[in-house]
C-alpha cells in the first residue's frame, strides 16, 4: 500500500501591477490625521458675536457725530426786516457739510470692518448683517447728534437773537440722505476685502485622508 500523493504547494505568483496595498489608518483615527475641525462656533454663538457686534458699531456713531459736528463748513446766513438769506450764494459750503458726512462714516465703516476682522478672524452671514445694521445705526445716531450739537434750528429766532445784517451759521444739515448708507457699504466692502484675503481656507476634498496613497510593489522576475 502506497501513500497518497500530497499535491506539491503553488508556485509563487508576483503582485498584480493594480493591485494596492492597503495600510491601517494611524492612532487617532481620520480626525486625528486630517486635522478635521469644526466651520464655526456655532450659529447661537455667532448671533451673540453679531449683537455685541451691532451695538458697538452703533455706539461709535456718537464719535462720528462729534467729527461731524466739529469738521464741517458753517453755512453762512444773514437776516434783514423782512427774511432770511444765504450770505454767499455761489458758496458750497452745503455740499462740504454733506461731503464731510460721507467721508467721515466710509472711514468709520472701514475701521471697524478692520476691527471686526482682527477680532473674529472669520466670516459669517450673522456678522456680515451686524456690520451693516451696526453701520446704519451709527449714521443715524451720528446725524441726530451733528444736529443737536450744531447751531439751532429755529432760524427766525437765531436770526433776531443775532440782530439785522450780523452773520450767523445755518443749522446743520444732511442733504443727501445716502449719506446714510455709506458707512454700512464701506464695512461690507472691506470685511469682504480682508476675509477674502487673509480669512481661513477650506480644507482640499481631494486630498487623501491616510496621507499620499502607496504606490504599488513592482512586478517580480
């Protein structure tokens, strides 16, 4: 009696050109490679930044009321028995004190889209609508402020406290009321500006979450 033949072993066969050798992922799993983090603190958390936001911008309206009050031109008028008249017709002191108000509120809307920026680092829909109502309110407080400072808006009255042919300054006066929107514009421009520039980029879709793939073992002789 003989014994069975025991079939001799497979010969060996080189790796497949495609095939891909798969490698566990390291300690800390996928997060712990790619580094995954959170888009943002969290929408409650941005709407409490956004009001802190608002009412700050707001507030400074009272500076840029004050500016406005002291930077711009005095409007010359005169009084005789019967009306009131601009001293200087072909004057444009009018258009100064609109043109003062302008520039003011875009250099106020610039440094405090700068200030939000160096802050929150970030963008966001809540903060981007706080420094826009934020910018509307500070041109509304800083026009009703300017106004209360300047000179009184009983003309009549100023005009016969002063006495007949004796030169007084007009009330001051917001004339072109898209003044008011300048300062929300100029924030809006420049935090879109800086956040385009130098805020944070989203992480590549495409890149490999174990790092660069393996290339595969070359083919044996």
């Amino acid at each position: 009696m003989t014994a069975p033949l025991t079939p001799p072993p497979p010969p060996h066969q080189p790796p497949s050109d495609d095939a891909h050798v798969w490698q566990a992922p390291p300690a800390g799993g996928l997060a712990g490679t790619v580094g995954y983090e959170q888009d943002g603190p969290g929408m409650k958390t941005e709407v409490k930044e956004a009001a802190v936001v608002t009412v700050a911008v707001a507030l400074a309206g009272v500076l840029l009321g004050v500016l406005w009050w002291w930077l711009a031109p005095h409007v010359p008028l005169v009084a005789d028995d019967s009306a009131v008249y601009l001293k200087d017709t072909e004057g444009e002191q009018a258009i100064g004190v609109d043109g003062t108000f302008t520039l003011l509120a875009l250099a106020f809307g610039a440094v405090s889209a700068v200030a939000v920026f160096l802050v929150r680092r970030r963008g966001g829909v809540p903060l981007v609508v706080a420094l826009a109502v934020g910018g509307v309110l500070g041109s509304l407080l800083a026009w009703r402020i300017g106004i209360w400072l300047g000179p009184t808006q009983n003309v009549v009255a100023h005009a016969k406290q002063v006495g007949k042919g004796v030169t007084f300054s007009a009330p001051l006066k917001l004339g072109a009321r898209g003044a008011l929107l300048a300062w929300s514009l100029a924030g809006l421009v420049v935090h879109l500006g800086l956040t385009a520039l130098f805020g944070p980029r989203d992480p590549d879709p495409y890149a490999s979450p174990y790092g660069a793939p393996t290339p595969p073992a070359p083919p044996t002789t």
